[in-house]
C-alpha cells in the first residue's frame, strides 16, 4: 500500500516553484487529498471512485445530465452534485476536471475567473489531446497544474474499475510535481508516461487511431460478414482478431498477412468490386488502409517492390474512380 499523498502547499503560483519553495516532501504526512471532480462522465466518475477507494475523500462532483447524476450515485455514494465552481472550492487539495477537450479551457478560465481555484490547489486534467498550456488560467491564481490521461477505454460502469491496475497513464507535470503526479498514479495502480507538452497531440492521436478507429474497422468487418450472410460475426472474429491485435502488439510490422502483403493485386481488385455494390461507403476506408498496410509491408521487407507494382495500380486506380 503507497502512503497516503500529501497536500501539496499554497503560495506557488506557476508551473515552476520559486527558490527555496517547500517540496512535495516537506508537506504535512498523514493526510489524504481533499478531491472534486468536474465533470462526471465516463472517465471523471471512474477515476474519482478509483482515488476514493484508496482513501482520498472525493468531496463533490459535478453533472447535469440523467447519466451523470447516475454515475454520482453508483460510483461515488454520498457525494454530492454541486455546480462546477461549488466543486472546485470544496476540492482544497486536489481538483480533477473530466470535461471534453473543446470545453475545458472555458471551463478552466470560468472557474479561475470567479475565484474558485485556490493557491497550491493541484488542477488536473484527464484529456489526452491538452497538456499544461490549457492550465495557465489556473496557473496564474497560484494553482498546481498536471494533465493525467489513462489510456484505457471507458464504459463509465464499476466494470472500469477492473481495468485500472496496470495501465499507463500520459502525465504531463512541472519538474517539481512529477513526484506528486507519480504518486498519484500509482494510487490508480496506473504506470505514468511522460509526455512533453509539445507531443500531447501526437501521443493522443495515436491513441485515438489504434483504438477508436479500431472500433470502427471492427464494426465494418463485421458489418460486411452480415451482408455475406455470416450469422454471428463476433465468433468468426473474436479469434481471428485477438490473434492479430497480439501479434502486431508483439511481432510489429512482421505480424501481416493477407493478400496486401503478398501483393495479390486480384484478390484485392475482388474485393473493391464487392465492396463497391454491397457498401460503396467502405471503399475509401479500405483504399486508405491497403494503401497504408503496402507502404509498411514494403519498408519492413515483407513485400517486394517489384511484386507491389499491380497492387499500386489496382489501388491508385481505384482511388481515381472513388475520388469525385
């Protein structure tokens, strides 16, 4: 069990700490973070459970809808819902904001302009795509900023809570509360990753593509089973899909297989065909992706060039037609 986090100390007022201001280390022992959550979706609520299971009093939460007035209920019983600024003022210690990222640095900016951030109080944010820059508002009044993003899907059921132990987390954090931010991850049983302010983007489009468009390429396949009469497409792709995530995830690049990689432009020229009369909506999808998966087959010596020359024509030809 990780000693309890220690409230970090008021009179710092931005992302760096002023000779001589007191250490993570020098606070008071003993005590638990007095936390809030702004914003009881599907990551706040679960997360904001998952730091009150190891004893940091979540104090309030914020949500206005149907779902996330349910999520308060079932996952953080006795807390009470409160407006956004009543949340941040109660959170003494540590405020979590669990908004979508093109609303947080209005709500960043509303909260730092009618007062409700302290000094010293730490203001995290759970988006991947936002690191510290969207914090400066709150920075200016004295508060701590950290951008903790779990990189996990999220149902925002006590399901998630399962799923925690283990998972990394990209952390962007001031020299001086990174061993705060580790300490707080740990809390969630979570591995932080360091992510530079610069790279937020970068490290959450990578994410957004290997898994959200994993979803939607999954839905399409077994979309296409549906229309080639296939019954039950979870069975028939259940396998063959957990073999291939847990091949590229351990072989990289060496794990491709099917006709792309071994430059079978006729059997791809079928499926374009097929695909045009059944779902013309998933043509250029799959032209992106063939095109994609012959370019990396080709750099990583799994398909000559001189063998991808019919495929690229049956690709680029095609990709001529789909283009108005």
């Amino acid at each position: 069990m990780n000693a309890p986090l220690r409230p970090l100390p008021a009179g710092s007022s931005g992302a760096t700490m002023s000779a001589g201001a007191p250490s993570v280390d020098q606070d008071r022992p003993g005590r638990h973070l007095t936390t809030g959550v702004i914003g009881a979706g599907r990551v706040g609520a679960v997360l904001a459970a998952a730091l009150g299971r190891t004893g940091h009093p979540i104090v309030a939460a914020s949500g206005l809808s149907t779902a996330a007035r349910t999520r308060i209920a079932q996952l953080l019983p006795g807390t009470v819902n409160l407006p956004a600024d009543e949340v941040a003022r109660a959170a003494t210690d540590l405020l979590v904001i669990a908004v979508p990222d093109d609303s947080l640095a209005s709500v960043v900016t509303g909260l730092a302009e009618v007062g409700a951030l302290r000094p010293g109080q730490v203001v995290l944010h759970t988006s991947g795509a936002h690191g510290l820059t969207v914090l400066e508002p709150a920075v200016r009044v004295g508060a701590r900023p950290l951008a903790v993003h779990p990189a996990m899907t999220f149902t925002g059921t006590a399901d998630d809570l399962a799923r925690l132990p283990g998972i990394s987390y990209g952390v962007t954090a001031p020299a001086e509360l990174r061993p705060f931010a580790a300490r707080l991850v740990a809390d969630l049983g979570g591995v932080p990753e360091w992510v530079a302010e610069r790279d937020r983007a970068l490290y959450h489009a990578a994410l957004a593509h290997g898994a959200n468009h994993l979803v939607t390429l999954v839905n399409e396949a077994a979309d296409r089973l549906r229309d080639a009469g296939v019954a039950d497409p979870v069975k028939v792709l259940g396998p063959l899909l957990g073999a291939a995530l847990e091949n590229a995830l351990r072989l990289g690049d060496a794990a491709l297989t099917g006709p792309v990689s071994r430059g079978d432009a006729g059997t791809v020229a079928r499926h374009l065909d097929r695909l045009a009369g059944t779902a013309p909506e998933s043509v250029p999808g799959y032209l992106a992706l063939a095109r994609r998966t012959a370019d990396r087959a080709i750099a990583a010596g799994r398909l000559r060039p001189a063998d991808a020359e019919s495929l690229l024509e049956v690709l680029a030809n095609r990709h001529r037609e789909a283009v108005p």
